[in-house]
C-alpha cells in the first residue's frame, strides 16, 4: 500500500507538471477499465468511449483542486462513474443506487439450497460445488461467467463489476458509487451468488 501510494504522489506531481509520459502512464494503467466500467452506464461503446473522453477532460482540468482525501485511482474512476451515470441518466438507462434497499428481501441464494427443518436447520442441504480451476480457466466458461455477469440487476453488475473483474476494494467501490459498506456488501453477496449458480449450471451441462 505505501509503494502504491508513493507512485501515486510521483504520478500525480508528474501530471501537475504537464508530463505527457506520465499521462499516458494513467491512460495505461486505467483506460481499459474506464471503458468497461462506463459500458456499465451508456446504450453503446462509442457512447461510453465519449464518456471516457470526458472523464479524462475533467481529471486534467481538476488536477489542482484534488486533495488526496481518496486514491488518485479512486478519484478518476469517482468522476468516471459521475459522467457515465449523468449519460446513462439521459438514455433512461441508469436506476440510483438510493433506489437498492440493502435489507430487502430478494434472496441471494435459492432458499431451497438450505435445510427447511431438523438439526441443521438454515444449513446448505447440497453445499456450493468446487470448482476445478482448469474448468474456470476455459473459454466456454469464462464466457459463461460474463454472460452471468451481464445479465445481473444493473446495480448488482456494477459492484461485481468493480469488485471482481476491474480488482476495486469494497472501500474504493463504496467511494466510486457513494454507496454504503452494507449496501455494497449486500449488492456483492447477491451478484456472486447469481453468477456462481450459473457456474453451476454450466457444470452440470458439461461432463
């Protein structure tokens, strides 16, 4: 975490001073997952290339006023989600993250995975299968993996998205969306669970 944040500082005094290196060393470092995230938010990839774009527009015309109160990574992907959501809200795309109450009742898991009665009451009656590591590593099943992925509650793939695939810590996420821990940790719970049932289900289609 010090080194990370050491770098940051050089990364962020070389930006400040006009180094173009440097922000290219930024475009390299979080450009692809800018326009994976922003996909998230907007109808198309043209229309969430223009989102990137002015995403950076507005990380270099606020460069002077960052604080460092949150991770210059934090901060980029923070303005990021801020155009995307304003774009998404244009196509009618976006739902607020407010809208996700974290204590509703939609279940993660299908309750019938669980016990109904006797000892082991609310126990797994058939417990997550493991996964042998080969089978994840094949493209079916990564492709597998991204259809369940995409095909989550808009708010669910978000936070997945963050989490699992562009590598965000719940803390960073939580400042990103300006979500609550519990609602992050719900939304997260929920989408895995989703995406580990279709796993599952590709499994058992394949010998």
């Amino acid at each position: 975490m010090h080194a990370e944040a050491a770098r940051e500082a050089a990364l962020l005094a070389s930006l400040r001073e006009g180094d173009e290196a440097a922000f290219r060393e930024l475009l390299r470092l979080y450009g692809p997952s800018m326009l994976r995230v922003a996909q998230l938010y907007v109808s198309s990839r043209a229309v969430a290339e223009e989102v990137v774009q002015e995403a950076w527009l507005g990380v270099l015309t606020g460069l002077d006023r960052f604080e460092g109160r949150s991770s210059l990574k934090t901060w980029i992907f923070r303005i990021l989600t801020n155009r995307a959501k304003t774009r998404g809200e244009r196509e009618g795309r976006t739902v607020p993250f407010s809208s996700v109450a974290p204590d509703d009742d939609e279940p993660a898991v299908d309750p019938d995975r669980f016990l109904a009665s006797g000892r082991w009451i609310g126990h797994w009656a058939t417990p997550p299968r493991a996964v042998p590591e080969e089978r994840l590593l094949a493209r079916e099943a990564r492709d597998r993996v991204e259809a369940a992925i995409a095909a989550l509650p808009a708010n669910q793939r978000t936070v997945v998205t963050l989490r699992d695939v562009e590598g965000l810590s719940s803390e960073e996420v939580c400042s990103v969306l300006d979500i609550s821990e519990t609602n992050q940790r719900v939304l997260l719970h929920r989408g895995r669970s989703k995406v580990r049932a279709a796993v599952e289900d590709y499994l058992d289609e394949t010998p």
